[in-house]
C-alpha cells in the first residue's frame, strides 16, 4: 500500500479517512500542494523515537557547570602530561 496524501482541507471534510489510513501506514498532509505534516501510528512514532539519536549540539554557555568543570580538569591535565613529556 503506497503513501496517502491529503491537503490541510481535507481534515476537517475527511477526518475518518485519514486517521484510518495513517493507522495502517504514514499519511501526509499538504498545504499548497507542498508536504507539511506526516501523521503516523503510535507504533510507528515510538519506533522512530526510538531510533533517534539523543545527542544534542550545544554551546558552551548551555553546557552543565559539571560537565565543563569535568572538560577543562581533563584539558588542564592532558597540557601539564604534555608539557612533561616534551
């Protein structure tokens, strides 16, 4: 059974369709002709969620106090091991 789509008008005229469409497989939603939302099972959602991968870019500024007291000891201590050896 291939991908179902629907535009954002068809929502509110058929609901029932797409709801049982998207328990049997992804279902997009356009809006001007360009996708826009991917409506899916439960166990399709929990699948991919857990697939994901859980690291996060960051900076910094937004790093845990903890953790960048943690980086700086092992960089301080990889320069002093550095400069001993050289």
């Amino acid at each position: 059974m291939g991908k179902r789509t629907y535009s954002t008008s068809d929502l509110s005229r058929k609901s029932g369709n797409i709801i049982a469409d998207a328990l049997r497989s992804p279902v997009t939603i356009t809006q001007r002709n360009k996708p826009r939302l991917v409506i899916l099972n439960i166990e399709d959602y929990q699948r991919l969620k857990a697939k994901a991968d859980p690291r996060k870019a960051g900076t910094l500024g937004t790093m845990p106090e903890d953790l960048l007291l943690e980086i700086e000891h092992a960089v301080e201590t990889f320069a002093k091991d550095d400069r001993a050896d050289g």
